[in-house]
C-alpha cells in the first residue's frame, strides 16, 4: 500500500479571490493540474485541510472559510483522506465543523480528527481503510484551535496524552496492520522540531504508533526513521510537511513536502518497505501569467512559466533539498 502525504491545504483571500469568475462562481482546475498525476498514483492521498466550508461570506486569515469549490478540486485530484483537526478547525464554529463534514461526506472524502459529536466520533474514530490486504488505523489531533472553544456537542481531537492513549489502544483492539498518527503541532515558521514535538513522537512510538507525520509550523522540517526494537521495520516521523498550498510569502513558506510510505505485509508482518520525499513550489497569482494558483512539482519546469517565476521557484527548491539533505536522519535497510 501506497500512502502519500501533503500538508496545509489552505486558502488566503489572494487565493479565492484568484478563483472567482465574472458569474460569481469559483475555478480551481489550474491549482491541481500539475500534481493529479502523482496523487491519482497513491494508493491513498492524504492532506490537511485548513480551512472549513462554512459557507459564505468566504473568507481568508485569519479565520477561514473557503467556497465549496475549493472541496470539489481536491476531490478530482484524487484525495481519499482528509485531516480536520488544525488550529482553524473552529474558525467558523458549529457551522464551520457540521458544514464541513456533511460536504466532505457528500464527496466520499474521508475525514479524521473533527466529529459533529460523541457518536459520530465512535463511529468514525479511529479512522479504518483496508486496501490491498492491508488494514491502517489513522489518528488525527491538534495541539489547538486559536483560543476558539469548541461548541458542544462537537469534538475536535486534542494533542492530550491521556486521549491519544486511549484512542491508540482504541486502535490496537481495531487490529490494523498500521498505525498512522496525523498531528497538528510546532512553532510556526521554524524549520527545526522543538523539544516537545520530539518528545510527543517518541512516546506517539512508544504507544503503539507506527508512523507520525506532522503540519501546523508553514515551513518544511526535517524526516527521521526510528528504527523499531521489536520488529524488522522502521518508523517514520515527518515533522512538517509545510504548505501544499497557500498565499505565504514568508520565507521558506512557499515550499511543501510531499511523503509517499509504501507499506508491504508478508506472512502477517508490515513493514515500513519504502519512502520518498519530494518537494511542491506554489506558483501565487501574482507571478502566474493566468493570474492563478498553481501547485508545481520541483522537477517540472511549465511552459508558461513566466522567468521571475523560475527564478524564485529554483532558488526557494535549491535551498530546501540543501536544508532536508543535511537534516533528513534516516537509512532504510531492504
């Protein structure tokens, strides 16, 4: 089983405003094109969505709520997997989490980490996917949601550990082949994990966890496989994998990881098989000769390229494969 991991899907108001036509509808086919390929690939497509759909009036920072539309693209794009539990999962209330839910349903679209309320969290949580003899459990929490509490009765899964324990032995009873925890944590704009995200992966390991893959700092950070002491695998902690896609223009803001595990089970054992890393620019408006948003793999070079474009997404590219060639910690045995 093939997994491929994004980060932040995220949606200033430079981006909806990108989007908007003359009859008031909303247009993201530019913003996918160029990465359908590579997500349509996977056996799964998992990314973070941070921003609800709770309707108009649409809106950007600091509190978000994108137009349907938005939703629709990554649908044909290929996610299967949606992460909800961010800081702006409460951006638009109860309206934003039970809107949000009912659409990504509507779609298909699996989402973990938000719950309309305790029942809809049993019936959904741990989130189950079996594909090709393989059965993951994935997790999904956030270390906040900007001060907003949450409006009962929904749920939005929190970094506490006494929940995580419990939600990861809720896991182990489910006998999945995989666990994969999707956690919201960090400093914003940092590069490098602080102690407690270290620390939360460690012990996310030593729960049971397989493999932690990380968002919420905006920029990329590095990879580590653990080696495991109890079985012939390794796993893999993703501490950031930065913006998808988004407006920032911060430095290093501009720049995503894309993760693929693939997974393979014989005789009853999963192992960690392979993983590959690979990096997206986002092409903002601005700097687009057809004035749209547009996710770039680091290896495609478009021909409408305009040359202040190349430029930046070459220098922005350059500098982090030199950042994660001298930070990535890992060698994994075949």
């Amino acid at each position: 089983m093939s997994l491929l991991f994004v980060g932040d899907l995220m949606q200033h108001q430079a981006q909806i405003d990108a989007a908007r036509r003359a009859d008031g509808s909303y247009d993201y086919s530019h913003c996918f094109s160029l990465v359908k390929d590579d997500i349509g690939r996977a056996d799964l497509a998992i990314g973070n969505l941070e921003v609800t759909l709770g309707g108009k009036p649409y809106r950007g920072y600091p509190q978000f709520s994108a137009p349907d539309e938005y939703l629709y693209a990554i649908h044909d794009a290929g996610f299967d997997i949606l992460a909800t539990a961010n800081n702006h999962s409460l951006d638009r209330h109860r309206r934003g989490i039970e809107r949000t839910l009912a659409l990504t349903d509507s779609l298909d679209i699996h989402t973990v980490g938000t719950y309309r309320d305790s029942l809809d969290r049993q019936r959904r949580y741990p989130l189950i996917i079996e594909k090709n003899g393989i059965r993951i459990a994935i997790l999904s929490a956030t270390y906040g949601t900007n001060g907003i509490t949450s409006t009962p009765p929904n749920i939005v899964n929190s970094l506490n550990r006494d929940e995580l324990a419990a939600d990861i032995r809720q896991a182990h009873s489910l006998h999945p082949d995989a666990i994969i925890a999707f956690v919201h944590w960090g400093n914003e704009y940092q590069q490098q994990p602080n102690a407690e995200q270290r620390n939360l992966a460690q012990w996310l390991i030593s729960q049971g966890v397989d493999h932690v893959i990380g968002g919420h700092p905006h920029v990329v950070q590095p990879i580590e496989l653990v080696p495991s002491p109890e079985h012939p695998t390794h796993h893999a902690i993703v501490y950031s994998l930065g913006n998808y896609v988004s407006n920032m223009s911060i430095p290093h803001g501009d720049v995503g990881l894309t993760v693929t595990l693939t997974l393979e089970k014989i005789a009853g054992t999963t192992r960690l098989k392979d993983i590959k890393h690979n990096l997206v620019w986002t092409e903002r408006a601005a700097l687009s000769q057809s004035g749209n948003f547009r996710i770039i793999p680091s290896d495609t070079i478009p021909t409408d390229f305009t040359p202040e474009a190349r430029h930046r997404m070459s220098r922005a590219i350059s500098m982090e494969k030199d950042f994660l060639n001298k930070n990535n910690k890992f060698i994994l045995k075949k």
